[in-house]
C-alpha cells in the first residue's frame, strides 16, 4: 500500500469473494471489476465497473468521483 492507510486505499478486483469481501474487511474501499455482468450481492454499494474503457470514466470510478452518485462505467 506504499505507506497508504486502509482508507486512503482502493482495491479493485474481479473476485466478489476474495477481492472485494476482503478489502471490505480490512476497510479498504473495493472496485468490482466485472466484465461479464454477474449478479451483485443482495444490497451491495461496491462501485463496478465493467470495462476499463472510457478510461477517464475507469479513473473516476477507482478515484471515487463517480462511487458516491452510484455510476458505474461501461464499455
């Protein structure tokens, strides 16, 4: 984390399980890398994203500008 606190910390991932339950429970925020579209937890609020591209819409998202309004980018 490169002298990072959890909470200046971003995770993004495409396993729900290990990557995104796993920076939950160390409180780092988790990015949902899922390009296939697969069905959330019942009450998730994890931003996702579907394509790397646009990437200034991937940048967003990771950085936290888009989490917040719940946008989420597609390709």
């Amino acid at each position: 984390m490169a002298g990072a606190s959890p909470g200046q910390a971003v995770m993004v991932g495409d396993s729900w399980e290990v990557d995104v339950a796993g920076a939950m429970g160390v409180g780092i925020r988790p990015v949902w890398y899922n390009p296939t579209g697969a069905a959330a937890p019942a009450g998730n609020t994890v931003s996702e994203l579907r394509s790397f591209l646009p990437t200034i819409e991937t940048l967003e998202v990771i950085l936290g500008a888009c989490a917040a309004e719940g946008i989420v980018a597609r390709k």
